[in-house]
C-alpha cells in the first residue's frame, strides 16, 4: 500500500493539520515549535513499528479538556492499493476492489475504514441471500397447518433482517438450526402433517443452498483485517547520536549488569548485536585466553556487519573490522574509497554521523524496511551545510522502496528543483497547520526557503557571470513573467544570462548582493522605493561597498522605473491598482466573502499599504503578497501583452532596458 495523504486531528499544537498530501520523499519546512514533530509523531502511531499507543493526558492539546474523550480521531491516513494487493482482495470477496481506502486511528487505538461510496461488498451477497430467502416463501401456503405458517413467515422474516444489516454470522446460525422450530411447529395431523412437511423439507434444501453462499463473517470486516496486514510499517526517527566503536569490555559489563549503562555504551551494544556479538562471550573468552577463536569471531562479525550494511544501504558501502586487546574493542570502519582503516572515533565528524544514521536505522527496523514510511525529525541537524546537501542527496535512496518523510528547518535540506514535495508548516491562533502553497505561508516558515534560494544561487553563481538580486520570490515571478510575455511580443526582456536571484527581504538581498560581489561576479541588486530598501541600500553602501572600492556594483530602485520617477513604490505598483486588485480579491475571497476592496485613499503612497489598510478595514489582518503573486505568476504564463495595462507593460520596459544597458557595460570589461 503507498501512502498518499494524511491528517492529523487533536493531537498536541494540531487541532487540525488539513490534509498533507505526500510524494515518496516528502519535506515538511518549518521553524521550530512550528509542529514539525507533533505531525511525524501523530503519523508514526498510526502504525509504528515498535508498539507506541496514544496517550489522551499527555498528548491531547491544551485548553479543550472538556472535549477529549478516547473515541475522537488522531489521524486519517489516505492509501492505494497496488495491483497485487486490489487481485489479493478481489479474489478473496469475489467483487471488484477500489484503489483507494482512507483509514484513521482513534486515541483508544481501533482503526476505522472509509472505502468510496460505491463499495459495497456486504450488499451484493445480503442482497442475492434476501432473493433467497423471500423465496422461501413460496414453499409456505394456505395447505400448511396455521402454527407451521406462522412459524416460517417469521423465521423468514427473521432472516431478512439479519441479513439487511448484513449479518451473516447469526444469519448462518438461523439457516443452520432455526429449522427446529418449523419441526416443532409442523403438525402431524392430516390434511396438513404431509404438507408441512414437504414444505420443511423444501425450506430445509433452500437453507443449505443459502449457507453455501453466505460467509461466515462480514466481507467488510475481512476485507479490513486483511487491509490491516498489508498497512506499511511506520518507522520515526529523532535520535541521531554518534556511535563510538571503542570501550573496555570487561567495564562495560560491570555498568550493564548494574544498570548503569551510559549512551555510549549502549550505541557499542547495539553495534555487537547488530554484527552478531555476544558481550558476555567475548567478555569469557578474554578470560579463557582463547586468541584463536576470538580472532576467528571478530573476523566473521566484521564481514558479517559489513555484509549486513552493505545489503540494507545501497547508497553507501561501508567497510568493518574489529579488533581487540584483550578487554580493549575497537572498530574500524572506511568506505571503498579510503585506502585504510581508520578507528572511527579518528574518522571526520560527517562520516561518523553518516555510518551511526544508517547503523541506527538498520538497527531500528532490524531489516524490515521495504514498504515501509520513514519519518525522519529534523536529520543533519548537526552536520556543516555541505554534508547536509550530502545527506539530503542520500535520502534518494533511502526511498526507494519506502516513503519518507522528514521535517526541517535548515536550507540546505531542502531541494528548490523539487517543489512539489515541499510542505510548509506554520502555526497560528487555530494551531499547527500544513500548506503547499509556498506564497500563502506566513513569513517565519517561508525564510528557510528564500534563505535556500539565496544560497543555491550564490553556489550556483560561481559559474553564472550576470546577476541580479531581488528581495523576494514574488518580486522573483513578477519580473521573470513579465520578461517572458515581453520576449513572446518580440520586445525586450530579461538578458539570458542575467540569473535572477530571490532573497529573503531587502536585508538578505543586500547580504547576498555582497556575497557575489565578493566573488568577482557582476550584480545588480533591486530594492524597493520603501524604508527596508532605503536601510538595506544604506547598509549595502556604507557597511560593505567601501570594502571592495576597485570594483563596481549598481543599485536599483523600483521608484525609478515610472513615467514619473517615485520616492515611495514597490514592484506591486508597476503593475498598477487596477491590474492587481482583483487578484488580491480572488487571493482573499475566503476572508472577503462577496466583498470587492476598495482603495478609495490615497493617503498612503504604496499600492500594497493601501491594500492592507483596505483589508483591516474588512476585518483581516495583515497583506500576504505572496497570495496574490502566486494567481499572477500562474496566470502570466498564458497572457499577451495586449492583456497588461499599457502602463504596466512601459514600467518593465524600463525596467528591462536598464538591465540591458548594464549586461552590455559588462559584455565590455
């Protein structure tokens, strides 16, 4: 079964997650005590791997006491079948299957099953068994004595409601005994003692027909146990400690046999049991002084943990031995491309932290991984911005297979080439909430993605000789979208080699701005005509240029770019009010209702200060251009330049004509 979406209701911060759709390697981003946990813990439960129930007084949310009871639901987990599984099924009820069923878990742990409307195993077989028994009936007739036909008509009767609820177990019993009370009731007087019993015999041979075709259990209730044996293992992570592979055994033995085992002892535990050591044996064979034999079995548990990695993890070979001096265990590991072995306890920071994630995994799912959902809390936490772009490469194949889901807060685990599994976790006043809608997020659980933006582009652009910055994503779409319906009219846009940059904000753009600069690049950042791009451009200036005096930078203000040059604009204002408002009504026709904003004040110079002050006075607090931006970048791509106000289109123009002049002064240094 694959996994497709899940929901999380009643569970710590969540009071209703929404539904989180999910790929096979899927990110949920957000900033801590977002809910990011709360999430993977509600899901692991669902069907952990290790038994881990619910628990209603510690993980019920706070301040709704008098609603939690143990019947409500924590989770509703939605799957589809795979085509073996739906012909295991079909063959088992002898009906078509659907390829779906969504399943959710109550805090008392029963599970119910939600299969589409038109599934209905139990009616097809109640409904030929109803045929059968009305037909009984016809065996009952005015020739029968008056006790044997009261007698049938109700055992009739009572067959057919059993069998309208779908009761095929009491309704198996009625067919096979409830036949003695027509005995009884057959009388054994003529006219009627023949008649009676030519009728029992008929209803008699009715009834074994009947049991041949009537289950002995609802096919709802096989169908679900039979799903429950084929749900996906969940399998949660938030422990990555380090394994040390070096100790005294005969220390080590004293702290486990007293209970006081330290974290380090029980990672090397748990490295001998997975490569097939026994503590005390190897503790008793110090003693016996039996070299031979020791050696022997430190060699097999070196191949054989190596084996055991090496078959489990296909994205990374690690090599194992051990070696000891009497009490003294060490472990060496290397990967194929070291010429030696190194203690692991010598071995960088990054490679010890690679070798115990996947030793803890392999240990924590003692092989059972195929098919099961990996959620992994906050991975490469610990590691330097490199290894975790290793380790979020890694996680490729750590999927395949499986489902995985992890959660984040750092850029560097998140892959901007892939946004379709990227899921934003933000929490407000109705608690943890999930979107894929990158714009509509708020702006805390959006900076990891404009802080990744940033900085794939400032790797990116070690090899990328034009660029420019701009303060954020939708400043981003506005720009590339109005350059691409320019270039489709034949007109100018954006230079091809101009890489267009996101920051997080005029101070980010100005930092990254820096950045490039600083690496011989070309860069032409774009503030807003606003106090954050007058205070990022200031700091630009004064805190950085005058370090890199040799060289040269150019700064744009949006305001400039007008018929009439602005002191105060934003990119929103180029568009003009009359071509983004109604996108800002679409954007916010949830909160709006049928209400159409009005910007009848002009007292506030930006279009966007308008916008909110229109919004506050219609009850909704706060502007979120990313809604807006995201109608407009879609819609962008099938428009003319005939559709854009004529204003509009000369405001980019000029815009694009600058950046032209620029990538030519370039082109010639």
């Amino acid at each position: 079964m694959k996994l497709t979406a899940f929901r999380v209701f009643n569970y710590r911060s969540v009071n209703d997650s929404g539904w989180i759709e999910i790929d096979p390697l899927t990110v949920l981003v957000g900033k801590n005590q977002a809910g990011k946990t709360a999430l993977l813990r509600a899901l692991h439960k669902f069907n952990p791997y290790h038994n881990d129930p619910y628990s209603l007084d510690r993980e019920w949310p706070r301040g709704r006491r008098k609603e939690r009871h143990q019947e409500a639901t924590v989770v509703s987990v939605r799957f589809v079948f795979t085509e073996d599984e739906r012909k295991r099924l079909v063959e088992m009820i002898s009906s078509p299957m659907p390829e779906s069923v969504e399943i959710s878990r109550l805090y008392n742990g029963h599970r119910t099953f939600t299969f589409p409307d038109t599934f209905k195993p139990d009616e097809k077989v109640a409904q030929d068994l109803r045929a059968h028994a009305e037909r009984l009936a016809k065996h009952v007739h005015d020739g029968c004595s008056a006790d044997f036909r009261a007698a049938a008509v109700g055992y009739i009767e009572e067959l057919t409601v059993k069998l309208g609820i779908a009761d095929f177990p009491t309704t198996r019993k009625l067919l096979q005994s409830g036949q003695k009370r027509l005995i009884s009731a057959a009388s054994g007087e003529e006219p009627h003692a023949v008649r009676d019993q030519a009728a029992l015999e008929a209803i008699r041979a009715a009834a074994q027909q009947m049991l041949e075709i009537c289950p002995s259990s609802s096919l709802g209730s096989l169908i679900e146990r039979e799903v429950t044996k084929m749900l996906p293992v969940f399998v949660y992570m938030d422990d990555y400690r380090l394994y040390r592979g070096t100790t005294f055994l005969n220390q080590l033995k004293e702290r486990k046999d007293s209970k006081q085992l330290t974290e380090e002892d029980e990672t090397v535990l748990i490295l001998m049991e997975m490569a097939g050591l026994s503590l005390d044996d190897q503790v008793a064979k110090v003693k016996q002084q039996d070299r031979e034999q020791r050696a022997l079995d430190l060699n097999d548990a070196s191949i054989t943990l190596t084996s055991e990695m090496a078959d489990r993890w296909s994205q990374e070979q690690y090599i194992v031995q051990f070696h000891a001096d009497q009490y003294h265990f060490m472990t060496f590991v290397r990967s194929p491309d070291q010429s030696a072995m190194i203690s692991l306890e010598e071995e960088s920071k990054g490679f010890q932290w690679f070798f115990s994630f996947d030793l803890h995994f392999a240990h924590e799912t003692q092989g059972s991984l195929q098919g099961a959902v990996l959620l992994l809390d906050e991975p490469g936490l610990h590691l330097h911005p490199k290894a975790q772009d290793d380790l979020l490469r890694r996680l490729e194949a750590y999927c395949k297979g499986n489902q995985l889901i992890f959660a984040t807060h750092l850029p560097f685990m998140i892959d901007l080439t892939k946004p379709e599994r990227i899921r934003v976790v933000e929490r407000n006043e109705s608690g943890t909430i999930v979107t894929d809608d990158l714009f509509s997020a708020d702006e805390d659980a959006r900076f990891s993605l404009f802080a990744k933006m940033g900085m794939s582009a400032s790797q990116s652009l070690l090899v990328s000789k034009y660029n420019l910055v701009v303060e954020g994503s939708d400043d981003f779409w506005h720009i590339v979208g109005m350059s691409e319906i320019a270039k489709r009219a034949g007109k100018l846009g954006l230079d091809d080699r101009l890489q267009v940059t996101a920051a997080g904000g005029a101070s980010e753009a100005a930092y990254l701005a820096t950045y490039m600069y600083g690496q011989d690049l070309n860069v032409v950042v774009l503030f807003d005509s606003d106090k954050a791009g007058e205070t990022a451009e200031e700091a630009l200036i004064k805190k950085w240029l005058a370090k890199y005096r040799s060289k040269q930078i150019h700064i744009l203000k949006v305001g400039d770019f007008f018929a009439e040059p602005r002191s105060k604009a934003t990119l929103e204002d180029m568009f003009t009010e009359e071509f983004y408002l109604p996108y800002v009504n679409n954007a916010y026709r949830k909160e709006l209702g049928e209400t159409k904003l009005s910007l009848q004040s002009r007292k506030q110079p930006q279009l966007v200060q308008r916008i909110e002050a229109a919004l506050k006075g219609s009850g909704v607090k706060g502007f979120n251009k990313g809604r807006p931006a995201k109608l407009i970048r879609d819609d962008l791509r099938s428009k003319v330049a005939s559709d854009l106000p004529s204003e509009a289109s000369e405001n980019f123009k000029r815009l694009f004509a600058k950046l032209a002049d620029l990538v030519r002064s370039w082109d010639k240094v």
